[in-house]
C-alpha cells in the first residue's frame, strides 16, 4: 500500500514539473518573439481619412 502512495505521489510531482516546464517555454518563446519584433520598424500602414464639410451636412 506504501508503494502505490509512493508511486501515486512521485507520478503527481513528475506530472506537476512537466507542466511547469511547458508553461515556462512558452513563456521564453513569447519573449523571443517580442524581442525579434522590437528590431523592426512599426509596419503598420497610416490611415488617413478625409471627408468634405457637404457629405456632413447631410
């Protein structure tokens, strides 16, 4: 009975660290990606919008 607690625990822990290390390699490769999008320039194309004083009007 002491075995399969033992087992039962060690198999928790091992599952537990397993889903540690997965959350921390995601969060290293979302900063890797922030750092590679900070060498570029903002890409994002400048809307400008215009509009006539009669299209308001009516």
């Amino acid at each position: 009975m002491k075995i399969l607690i033992l087992l039962f625990g060690l198999t928790a822990a091992l599952g537990t660290a397993g889903k540690k290390t997965a959350s921390d390699i995601e969060e290293i490769r979302h900063r890797q990606e922030l750092r590679e999008l900070e060498r570029y320039p903002n890409l994002l194309p400048e809307v400008v919008i215009t509009v006539s004083r009669d299209s308001l009007l009516k």
